[in-house]
C-alpha cells in the first residue's frame, strides 16, 4: 500500500492543504472539502468538521496563528496574503481574500522598492501589512479606530490615515475590506 505523500500527489498533486484533525485525513481542493477513508482507500466529498476553517484551498485549526504579510493585488482586485511563517511556503503567497483582519500589526515600506516605482513609475510589491492571521477569531470593535489607512509611494515613504494624514507604524487590529484598510488602537 502507497504512503500518504503518494496518495495525495496522486489525487491533490495541486492541494494546498491537507490535515489530519480528530484522527481523520482532510484535503482541500478547488473549493471543495476531502476527506480520506483508510477502509476502502479512497476519498469522498465531505462537510466542513467543527473546528476547522478553510480559506480558499487551505485548511487551517480554528485559532490558528500565521505570521503574514498582506498587500493589495492590483491585477485581482484582492488582497494577497504572503507566508512569513518558516518553512517551504515562507515568502509564498498562501491565498487571496477579498476581505480579513490582521492582529499586531505593522505598517511596513521597503524604502529601495519605493524609490524603484518613484523613478520608474512601474508599481511593485514594496508595502504591506505585517501581522498575525488568526482563523476563528473574532473582532474586537471595541478598540479605538484610527480610521481609514492609505499609502502613495509619489506622496511618502509611510502609510498615513485619509482623514489627517498622520503617519501610522502600528496597529492592534486591522481590517481589510474590499476598497480601503481600517486600523484600530
């Protein structure tokens, strides 16, 4: 009988993610939930069990804490949610959301890249978001908001708020909907 690496790769040679939870085998693929039945060496369609999340093609333990970068993606119209955790996905982008929230973050600029689009005028990835993702957890409105946080690489090399135009270096909980970014306090 084959390991479990060699089913996978037969059946999910692009899945992002597998997981074994409660004893049972998972795989995520395309949108749709897998799970692996050892009695008759298969997989078959299944719910989502209680206790797991699944983000696009990843599936993750509810209250799982990933370390990311989370930057806009001018080409999808989406965020891009980039690995920062170690291991063969750091530096990788993990999936794309249209919406989400980020803890313990920082504002960051890498100040070669913002020259580069200064002096070429071609965009690149240069700004992000720095933070925590953590599935499952929920929000916590009750922090002060900051409000609504923008960044121009032509204008300055820090993120600022709309409304004032302070800069901003950090922020407990951001929220990233589908046409600007909120910070809270």
């Amino acid at each position: 009988m084959p390991n479990f690496d060699t089913k996978v790769r037969k059946n999910f040679r692009k899945t992002r993610s597998v997981i074994t939870y409660n004893g049972n085998i998972y795989a995520s693929h395309n949108g749709i939930m897998w799970k692996y039945d050892e009695s008759s060496n298969s997989w078959y369609r299944s719910m989502l069990p209680k206790g797991l999340i699944q983000s696009g093609d990843s599936l993750y333990v509810e209250g799982t804490e990933i370390k990311v970068d989370i930057y806009r993606n001018l080409h999808k119209k989406c965020w891009s949610v980039r690995s920062r955790e170690p291991g063969p996905l750091y530096g990788r982008v993990i999936e794309h959301m249209k919406e989400g929230v980020l803890f313990d973050c920082r504002f960051t600029v890498g100040e070669k890249g913002r020259l580069k689009v200064v002096n070429t005028r071609r965009k690149n990835v240069h700004a992000f978001v720095r933070g925590k993702l953590i599935y499952g957890k929920k929000l916590d409105l009750a922090l002060a908001s900051l409000g609504e946080v923008s960044y121009n690489p032509y204008k300055s090399g820090h993120f600022y708020t709309r409304g004032d135009g302070k800069f901003i270096h950090k922020a407990k909980m951001v929220r990233f909907l589908k046409d600007k970014v909120v910070a809270y306090a």
